[in-house]
C-alpha cells in the first residue's frame, strides 16, 4: 500500500486563534479504561498528562462512555437498569467509582481539579435519553422555572419525549433519541447542556448521532441550548462520505469519519482511503462551530490498553508493531486529525512517548496546509 500526503508548513504568526484553529490533542480514556474508569485513575491519568504531555499541546483530557454506569455485577457494556439518573432523568457519575460526585455535585470538583492542571475537561454523552429514564417517566426540568417542564395544561415526562423506535443502533439497550419537535423534547436537551456547564466541562463527544445513526435535528437542536462554547464531537462515524461529512462539519469542532480504531493494522489501512475522500473534499479544517473542524480518525491505541467494551482496566501492551505504529501517528498527522491519545500514561514506555511528542510530526499536524493525496499505487 502506498499512500502520499503533500503538505505546506505555516508558522503559528500566521495562525488566527478561534476555537478549535488546530487539530485538538489530549487524552481519552476508552482505549485503557473502556467504560470501567474510576475518579482516582482518571485524576492520575491528568495528573501526568499535565507533567508530561501537556507542552506537546495534549490538552483534553475525557472520560469516556458509560461514567453514569454502576460497576456491579450484571452490568456492562449494552446493560440496562444499572444506570445512575437524577430525578430529572439525567445521567450523573457513579458515585461508587466517582466519589466526589455526591451530594449532586456530579463532574464539579473533577473538572476543577482538571483545570487546576492547566488541563480541559471532557465527556462523552450518549445522543437522546436513555431507556432507564423512559422506563422510570421522570419528569422534564425546566430550567427557567427549576421545576417540571409544564404546557398545555399539563406536565410532561420522559416517556412522551422518547422514541423507542429509534434506538442507537450498537446500544440498543441504552439509549433513545428524542423527539426535538417537542418543547418538552427541546427543554430536555437544555437540562442537560446547562447541567454540564454548570459541572465545567470543556468538550462534549456526543456518540451515537452521526455516520449511519445520522440524527441532524438532535445536532442542531444541542447548538441551540448552548450557552457558552465548548469544544464540540460527533461520534461515531461509519460509513460517513464527504457529502455526509460537509452537512456536519459547520455544526461541530471534530467528527469520527470511521468505526471505532483499535490496535490492529486492519483498522489502521481502513483509515486511508478515508483520509484521502476527505481531504479531496477540503474538509480539512473546514469552517466549524465557532472556529473550524476536523475530520477525525479516532483514537490512538498505544500503549498500554484494555479491550473494546471490556469489564476491565488496561492489562496489555498494544497488538501493534513499531512499524504500524509510527504508520499510524504518520497518516493521522498528515490527514490533520484531532491526536487523541488512548494508553494509560501511568505505564507510559519511552517509545511511545517519543512517538507521540515526535515534534516534526505535531508541527505537520497543527499547522501544514494543503494536505491532500500526492501519489497513489501504480
């Protein structure tokens, strides 16, 4: 396979500060953590990034699926009735694995003590309500009265605003969208957005809303209960074209353009021909919600890792060879992808740190231009 990326360099002078002016680089638990990460592992996971990483521009650090789910037994992946949900049906942390989060403090004190570091705090939310709260009817909050959401001469739950079927397709236990031609549905949306501001969180990966489980009027209808900017994500994205990407990209910060990347050199070549489509396409560093956006290729799956949708924590070194994994860092620099890191930094060897702080391929990353396939198989 040969696969060519022409790019020009450009010097930060030349750079415009607007949100998201560079591809976004941090950290995400899923690769190391799956869904299983406890508050202590993920404030040590900062802690480091912060020390270490943190001057190669790695400024996000996000916790990924599932934060709200009960680590108990029974419980996993597509489980149901484990979640924790608040009166008004809205996911909040565990608070067996995130302690700090009693007392309905939800993400506060993590997200201080995030920034604190010099670091920014992400989550990923499921698109919709989940099935817990349909099943359960909570009432809607609304948030300029604090009490439940009321028009027509009646109070409105969440069983009226869920549609069962339109489930998300790999969760389909989980979650549901809802319906956002409804007040009640809108009012739902805006509970949620105010409640992560209110926690402090930095960047919101909605999952579940873009790719084959496209869902435009929950996109639309989110930027419309913002009150403040936030680094915003769609995942995932399958079978996304250019055509599907452009519809998205004026609406978000990055975007996954392919399934979930894992720490084998078949998802690793799948990411070419994608790169390629969406470069042609100039979508790379497209005008984006309040600054520009990024086609994204997924996380890097180095290091030290667990399995996807496991019940437990990193216990294994990538599958990966060194060759692979240079190819890889290479092509998503060049393609200009948000650089995500996935591996537990606190078993961080020194070949893996070299590879992701490689300071010619940051600069590619961050300020090349005319990024584009130069050369293809003869």
């Amino acid at each position: 396979m040969v696969s060519c990326f022409r790019v020009l360099s450009k010097n930060l002078s030349d750079v415009k500060l607007e949100h998201a002016s560079s591809p976004p680089r941090g950290w995400n638990s899923y690769d190391s953590f799956s869904w299983t990460i406890s508050e202590e592992e993920f404030l040590q996971n900062a802690q480091i990034i912060s020390e270490r990483l943190l001057s190669s521009g790695y400024e996000y650090v996000v916790v990924d699926y599932l934060w709200y789910r009960r680590k108990v037994e029974g419980a996993n992946a597509d489980s149901l009735g484990f979640d924790v949900i608040d009166e008004w049906g809205r996911m909040v942390p565990d608070p067996d694995r995130w302690p700090s989060s009693r007392g309905g403090k939800g993400f506060t004190e993590v997200a201080k003590k995030v920034h604190d570091m010099g670091l920014k705090f992400g989550i990923h939310v499921m698109r919709g309500i989940s099935t817990q709260a349909v099943n359960a009817n909570t009432p809607i909050l609304d948030i300029t009265t604090g009490k439940a959401y009321e028009a027509g001469q009646r109070n409105w739950s969440s069983q009226d605003i869920g549609l069962k079927k339109r489930t998300c397709s790999w969760m389909q236990n989980g979650f549901m969208s809802v319906d956002t031609t409804l007040g009640a549905g809108n009012a739902f949306l805006r509970s949620l957005y105010t409640q992560y501001a209110q926690w402090g969180v930095d960047l919101v990966k909605l999952d579940c809303v873009f790719g084959a489980d496209l869902d435009m009027y929950e996109i639309v209808t989110i930027l419309k209960q913002l009150d403040q900017p936030i680094l915003y994500s769609l995942s995932p994205g399958t079978s996304v074209t250019p055509e599907l990407a452009k519809a998205v990209s004026g609406f978000a910060n990055m975007y996954r353009i392919t399934a979930d990347d894992w720490d084998s050199w078949g998802d690793v070549a799948s990411h070419f021909d994608v790169s390629r489509d969406l470069a042609a396409a100039n979508l790379i560093g497209a005008d984006g919600l309040l600054g520009k956006s990024w086609p994204d290729l997924d996380m890097l799956p180095l290091g030290w890792l667990t399995d996807p949708a496991a019940n437990e924590g990193p216990h294994r070194a990538s599958n990966l060879t060194a060759d692979e994994q240079r190819t890889q860092i290479t092509l998503w620099s060049m393609a200009k992808s948000p650089l995500m890191f996935g591996g537990d930094v606190r078993n961080l060897d020194n070949a893996t740190y070299d590879l992701i702080t490689n300071a010619v391929l940051l600069e590619i990353n961050s300020f090349s231009s005319g990024n584009m396939e130069a050369c293809v198989p003869i």
